[in-house]
C-alpha cells in the first residue's frame, strides 16, 4: 500500500518532469541522445522503485542520485538546436529531485513532508 504524502508527490512529478524532459530532448535535433535516454531511463527506474521493492542497492536514493547526474550533465551539456524553454523543465526537475535526494539521505527535514 502507498502511503500519499508530500514526499511521494515531490518525487512523482520529479519523476514525471524528468521523463518529459528526455522525451522532449530526444525528439530535438542536435541533443545529445545518449544522456536524453539515461535521463529517460533514470526517471523510469525512479517512477518504478516508488511503486516497487528493489533489491538494496538499487533503491530509490541510488535512481534519484542517477537522475540528479543525468539531470545536471544534461543541463550543462545542452544542445544549441533545442527548444529554448525545455531548460526551465530541465531545471524544476532538478531542484525537484534534489529535494527527494536531501530528504532520503536524512540531511533535510521539513515538517508536514513525511
């Protein structure tokens, strides 16, 4: 059973905005693919791991942690020929999926959040 609190809300639309933002730079000319489908991958695995068990070293912090690497070398290394407002995507995912990363290593505590 899923428990539905903020934090699982955090980490859905984290999920959901990073998995549209690899779409959307896969379908653009001049990105580089190859960290748009680990970014789509990434944000897969970390949609998943909240509804599934996996195995102790590949949990939701390991996913998040991946996504939050994709994530950054994909705004660093963005391509010119992109739409010019998928980096505000990009960049809402990122503090999104920073916020699941702070709070599942223990290092942020914001009431109400569990």
């Amino acid at each position: 059973m899923v428990t539905i609190n903020l934090l699982f809300i955090i980490t859905i639309l984290a999920g959901a905005l990073s998995l549209y933002d690899g779409i959307a730079r896969i379908r653009g000319r001049g990105s580089n693919s190859i960290l748009a489908i680990a970014e789509i991958v990434f944000a897969a695995l970390l949609l998943v791991s909240v509804f599934v068990t996996f195995p102790a070293p590949l949990g939701l912090l390991t996913w998040a942690i991946l996504l939050e690497i994709a994530l950054v070398l994909v705004l660093v290394l963005r391509g010119g020929a992109s739409r010019r407002g998928v980096w505000v995507v990009t960049i809402i995912a990122l503090v999104l999926n920073t916020i699941v990363v702070l709070v599942n290593l223990g290092w942020l505590h914001v009431p109400g959040l569990f």
